[in-house]
C-alpha cells in the first residue's frame, strides 16, 4: 500500500492533498493490471472519496475474500517452495473468477 503523508500525499481519486485530520483507506497491491478494479491497487485516498465511488462495494468485497484467503495460510510453511506451491492453490480460485495477481503476503 502507498505511504501517506498528511499534508502532501495526493488522494487517488480526487487529487486533492489528504488533510491532517481526514479519514483516508488504501489497498495493497492485490490485483493485476488486466483487472477492471487495478487502479485501486496500491492506491490510497480519502474514505469519503472512496465510498462515493460507484465501485466500492465491489472492491471491499475483492479485498475482503483477499484477507481471508491470507488469514488461512498455514503457519506451518517453511520453504520459499512451500510457500508459493500454497500461493498458486489458495488463490488459484480467487484468481481465475476475478484477476487477482497473486502478491499474498510478501
Ligand atoms: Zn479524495
């Protein structure tokens, strides 16, 4: 997710500088670039933009079925193998219904 600094970072949607003292959210990098919803990955704004935008709810949902996929990871991988043979199979699914990238945890 992009750093914010108050007072200079930029809000993604409406490129007004993000104030000391308003509500912002942001998203990881979880979607490829292919994906219709791309430009809110990796991007940060105001939550009043964001919750204005006609595409919010989808992207909640998208973020919200990443996070539970990430939170079953099992904790008991130790290679870089294991991990990303876990990767491909967990969000294989997500992936093919949706176009995420697969950028899980790391
Ligand atoms: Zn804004």
């Amino acid at each position: 997710m992009g750093m914010i600094v108050r007072g200079q970072s930029r809000c993604h949607l409406c490129d007004r500088i993000m104030g000391l003292f308003q509500r912002v959210t942001g998203f990881p990098a979880i979607l490829g670039s292919d994906h219709p919803l791309h430009h809110f990955s990796d991007a940060i704004m105001h939550k009043a933009c964001f919750d204005a935008h006609p595409d919010a709810q989808r992207m909640r949902g998208l973020y919200d079925r990443w996070l539970r996929v990430v939170d079953g990871r099992p904790r008991d991988l130790k290679s870089l193998e294991e991990i990303h043979a876990w990767e491909r199979e967990a969000f294989g699914k997500l992936y093919a219904e949706e176009g995420f990238a697969v950028h899980p945890t790391s």
